[in-house]
C-alpha cells in the first residue's frame, strides 16, 4: 500500500495523474468510479483535461461502485445520475459506456449477478477510484461485509444514513435503507486501487485501513492484501497516521 499525503488539492491532482497515464497508454481501459465527496475534485479536474489538454474517454468503460435501490428512475441523487452529472457528461463516454447497479430491478439476485458479469466481459476493472466511510466502509461494504462478498444488496448502517443525508437535504429519513454494491471480493479483483480520503472525520478509518489489523469490522482494512492500491489523503485524514 502506498500512502502519500498533501493538499486536498493535490489528492485529486494525483489521482488524475494516475487516470490520465492510464487512457493514454490504453485508451480503452476500465475504469471504477465512486460517488460520494470525496471524487468531486478528481471529477472536476478530470473534466478539465478533457476540455483543455484532449484526454479523452471515448473508448474507456467505466462501472459505479454502488447504486440505492427504490429511489425513481429521475431523482437527481441515484448514483447513475450522480456520476453523469459530475463526470460523464462532462467528457466524451461513448453512449452506454457507464455502467450501475439496477437499482430498480424486480428480481435483485439477478441484476447483481449480471452485474458481476458485465464487469468480467469487459476483461475487469484497470483502475478503481475508491472513497471511504467514516465507519471504514467501501463503496456500501459496511463493517462486517464478508472479505470475499461480491455485489448484492446491503442494508446502510444508521450511521452511512446520517452521513449521507446532506445529499437528501438534511433529512437521513429520505436516504434508502437498500443499496446494491459491489462486494470486496469484486472490488479487491480491480488491478489498480486508488483511495482518496480528506478531512478530518476520515482519519479513523484511514487509519484503521492502514495501520489496523484486517478486519471486516473495518471492510477498508481488506486492501492491506492487494498488490497495488494508492492511498491518496490531506493532512486531516492523515492525522492518525
Ligand atoms: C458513500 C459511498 C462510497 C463513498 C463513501 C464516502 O456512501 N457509497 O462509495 O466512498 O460513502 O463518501 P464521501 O466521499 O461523500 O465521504
């Protein structure tokens, strides 16, 4: 694992980096995107090089972490909406190149396993953009999410509620009690990880991920065995360190 600190700023300059070096030595690569603060700048600054220096996604793939299950095909917070506004209309996806969790599907067991499928024809994830709970969680794995669990649906912790509820105005009562989400055993096959983490109510948990032993209490902890993952934190994130 390699843990490199600075601005807030820089955290998402760097991750930027690592997805510009990688659709430039493969432009067809897959990408993991995440949803939640903690992308915005990456999303941002990425938008950018795609005005100004020509980074394109025209042949990338790219497969969300998560989705809520029951809320409407049109409201603003579901996470394929999420991601189209912050980043994929923002650059030049091929139509149909982003992929999610159905959220609305009747038969749940089946959109999760044709999700898992979707991934593993697209030859798997290259780069996955990572953020963190506060609880330890990734993408919806929250603590107690078995190691090896690969997407399904979960139940969101009173916690993940109230931290999310700032995308429901204020109101954790609107947040969905369901989500689909990509297990740690899906994520953990991703080649490359990069973590991005700020603030000061995230230093727990990286600190638990990092230097904490590998527990599903603290389902972040898991990427202390994959061969390549990027922790990329602020100085408030880091200061548990
Ligand atoms: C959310 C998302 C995660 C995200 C995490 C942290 O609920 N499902 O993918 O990494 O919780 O969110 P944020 O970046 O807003 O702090």
């Amino acid at each position: 694992m390699e843990v490199v600190i600075g601005s807030a700023a820089q955290v998402a300059r760097w991750a930027a980096d690592a997805v510009e070096a990688l659709l430039r030595a493969r432009p067809d690569a897959v990408l993991g995107l995440a949803t939640g603060s903690s992308p915005l700048a990456l999303y941002d600054e990425l938008a950018r090089r795609h005005a100004e220096a020509g980074l394109s996604f025209a042949r990338a793939r790219a497969f969300l972490l998560d989705e809520y299950v029951g809320l409407s095909p049109e409201h603003p917070e579901r996470y394929r909406a999420v991601i189209e506004r912050e980043l994929a209309s923002r650059v030049d996806f091929a139509e149909g190149a982003v992929h999610a969790p159905d959220g609305g599907a009747a038969d749940i067991a089946a959109a999760c396993a044709a999700y898992e499928a979707a991934i593993r024809e697209a030859g798997g994830v290259d780069l996955q953009i990572l953020g963190i709970g506060t609880d330890g969680h990734l993408a919806f794995n929250e603590p107690g999410s078995s190691l090896a669990s690969r997407t399904r649906i979960k139940t969101l912790t009173e916690q993940t509620r109230q931290d999310n509820a700032r995308f429901f105005d204020g109101d954790a009562d609107a947040v969905p009690r369901h989500v689909l989400t990509q297990g740690l055993g899906t994520i953990m096959e991703a080649r490359h990880l990069v973590l991005l983490a700020t603030g000061r109510a995230k230093a727990e948990a990286v600190h638990r991920m990092v230097e904490g032993g590998v527990s599903a209490m603290w389902p972040a902890s898991v990427l202390q065995l994959h061969p390549h993952v990027t922790v990329l934190l602020d100085d408030a994130a880091a200061s548990r360190l």
